[in-house]
C-alpha cells in the first residue's frame, strides 16, 4: 500500500497556489518550482518569488522558476528573485514586454535559454556573481537595455545571449570568459566602445554583426580565430588591430565596415577567408604577410577607397573576385609564389595602372576576365626571362605596355607607368 501510494504522487506533481503564484514540488519532496499561475490569472504590476512558501503547514524553499513559467505575462512591470532560487528556466519570462527592471537572487547559477527575450522595455538588470552560465537567447532583443556588467564567474557567453539588444552602450566583459557564442551581441547598434578579455580564445560566428555604432574594439593576444561575420556590418569602425596569435581571419569578419580606414594584419594569419573586407571602402592600403597562403574570394571586393596592396611572398591562390570593385586601385604586387588567379579577380579596378607580375605566367592558372575594366595601356612590370611568356599569355598580352624590368628580388628597376 505504501509502493502504490508513493507511485501515486510521483506520478502527479502536488501543486498549490500563493499569493497568485503557482508551485509544484519537486520530486525530493521538501523543494519547490514556480510553475506560474493559476489558469487565467496572469500577474500584473510587481512579482516577487520569495525564497519558501507554505503549504499545509510545511514550508518549501523555492529553489527554481520552470520553463515558461511567466511566458507572456505583458503585465508584468518588475521582479524580484529570492536567494534560494538557483536556476532560472527555458522562456520563464520571455515576452513579459511591460517589464522594466529584474532583481536577480544571488544563488542564481543558470539563466536558461530566452529566458528574457523580448523583454524590450527591461532597461537594467544586474546579474549576480553566482551566475555560470548565460544561456542562448537570455536576453535577447532587450533593446532597452543600456549598460550590462557581466561578473566574473560567467565563463561562456551563449549564442544570440544578448542579440538585438540596440540600446546598449557599454558592456564589461570579465576575464573569466572563454567564448562569445555565435552571434551573442549581434545587431547591438548602440555600443561604441568593446573591450575583450584576455582569456577569451574565440569570437564566435556574427557575434558582434551589425553593432553599427562600434568604432574602436581591442582584440586580445588570446584570440586565435576571428569567426564568419564576427564584425560584420559595424559601419563606425574605423581601425582595427589584429593580434599576432590570430592564425585565421574568417569569412565576412568585417563585411562592410565602411568606416575602417586602417587594419594591421599580423604574421600569425594563414588564411583570409572570403568576403572578409567585403565594401570595407574606407581602407586605403593593406599589406597582407608573407604568413598568407591564399586570399579569399570576394576578400577585398568594393573596397573603392584601397589605392595600394602589398601581397605577401607566400600566397599561392588569389581567389575569384578578390579585389572586384577596387576602383581606387592604382597599383599592386602578384609575387612569385602564385600559383592561381581567380575569375574576375580585379575586374573594376578601374584606376590600376601598375602591376608587378613576378610568376611564370605559364605556370600561373588565371580565370576568365582577369583583368576586365583595367587599363590596359597602364604598365605591366615583369621579370625579363618572362617577358616574352607575358606577351603571349592569356589574361596578360592585352596589356599594351609590357616592361621586363622588375628584379629577382622583388625591387623594380623602374617606377614608371
């Protein structure tokens, strides 16, 4: 009789409702979870979550808010967690919009995913020291959100944690964290200053796209790999410093940041992936280290403001339409160890007037149209044993002013066009 009866309430959580908050408890029998509410009852105005609650005569410590607990509650204008509470559930509060300020118990250790999503008028929240985790989407599109102190006991910031959240203009990142997660503060358009720990070894895909108003960041010597569109977008950016422990530069790191003007890419960088400077148009000259293997399509495309590249001795593939659209390009350098050209690769660059060839035409791969849109009539500087190769080479012999004067180590002997 005792087995059967157990079974009995195992099998059905006991729930009771206080104070217009509704619990169940926990299958240790002695804890709490807010469950949420009575069957349409939903609260209003402030919500407190006390730290034990009563019910024939026991008193229960409230130790989680579940998942979807208060999904919804538009009424809702502040709350306040008791310290007993140590976790926070899946969607507990998402789309509570009429919330406007959160006080969050200092047990807390794990927010979960969109736990506060779209709580668009929540315009501060104060995340306490016990917290480990933050969770996918936690805070995602809280736009009035404006300053965040993230502590230090937080040691990953999870995908889209705080995406969308526009009105954010300063946060503090602690050195306690590892990873920014795919796209946690993308299309936060109102931060403009971001300093990066450094304990963090990965910027995660798109994590900081779209924060238009960015306009100085400070990556630190931890990072090893900038993700896909890690700064994609961020329009204010205007210089951007890349440590030598950066091996690669992903693709669409800084699609379109149409403000930066300068960019030191260090030794460390193998790889540049595609659309990695994609419409950056503000850069004027970049030098790529002799540490990069090959250039990515589209790596440079619409870069219109870019008068000079120095490409280093140790590409082999300079890919298709890597530097389409470069329209202020007057000259730039092709060093021996190219192997590869891509289709279209400087199709546009209607301002290039010198080129300093150094390979083996016959040993290079070059795709259809090149060189389309470049003057022709401006110089082409090659080695004098490839000179008559040039003169006959597909993609080359257009070229109306072919001068075999460069030397074996890279210095021309002549500077005219």
């Amino acid at each position: 009789m005792a087995i059967l009866i157990a079974n009995c309430i195992s099998a059905s959580a006991i729930e009771f409702t206080v104070d217009g908050v509704l619990y169940s408890v926990n299958y240790d029998y002695k804890t709490v979870t807010v469950a949420g509410y009575p069957s349409g009852n939903k609260p209003t105005g402030n919500l407190t979550i006390p730290e034990s609650v009563t019910y024939g005569g026991i008193s229960y410590p409230v130790t989680s808010i579940g998942g979807k607990a208060f999904y919804g509650c538009t009424g809702l204008t502040s709350l306040t967690i008791g310290n007993s509470v140590t976790s926070i559930g899946y969607y507990a509060f998402n789309r509570c919009t009429g919330l406007k300020s959160v006080t969050i118990g200092n047990s807390v250790t794990s927010i979960g995913f969109g736990a506060f999503w779209d709580c668009f008028r929540l315009t501060s929240v104060a995340i306490p020291k016990s917290v480990t985790s933050i969770g996918y989407w936690t805070f995602r599109d809280c736009s009035g959100l404006t300053s965040l102190t993230i502590p230090n006991s937080v040691t990953s910031i999870r995908n889209e944690a705080f995406s969308g959240c526009s009105g954010l203009t300063s946060v503090i990142i602690p050195n306690s964290v590892t990873k920014i997660g795919h796209s946690a503060f993308k299309y936060c358009s109102g931060l403009t200053s971001l300093t990066i720990p450094n304990s963090v070894t990965e910027i995660g895909i798109e994590a900081f796209y779209g924060c238009s108003g960015l306009t100085s960041v400070t990556i630190p010597n931890s990072v090893t790999a900038i993700g896909e569109g890690a700064f994609g977008g961020c329009t204010g950016l205007t210089s951007i410093t890349i440590p030598n422990s950066v091996t690669t530069i992903g693709e669409n790191a800084f699609y379109e940041c149409s403000g930066l003007t300068s960019v030191t890419i260090p030794n460390s960088v193998t790889t540049i992936g595609e659309n990695a400077f994609y419409g950056c148009s503000g850069l004027t000259s970049v030098t790529i280290p002799n540490s990069v293997t090959s250039i990515g399509g589209k790596a440079f495309c619409n870069c219109s403001g870019l008068t000079s590249v120095t490409i280093g001795n140790s590409v082999t593939s300079i890919s298709i339409y890597a530097f389409y659209g470069c329209s202020g390009l007057t000259s730039v350098n092709i060093p021996n160890s190219v192997t590869s050209i891509g289709d279209m690769a400087f199709l546009g660059c209607s301002g290039l007037t010198r080129i300093d060839a150094y390979p083996n035409p016959e040993k290079v791969s070059t795709g259809g149209n090149v060189f389309y849109d470049v003057p022709k009539d401006g110089t082409l500087h090659v080695l004098p044993k490839y000179l008559s190769a040039y003169q006959t080479a597909s993609e080359w012999k257009n070229f109306t002013n072919i001068k075999g004067d460069l030397t074996e180590i890279g210095a021309s002997t002549s500077m005219e066009r």
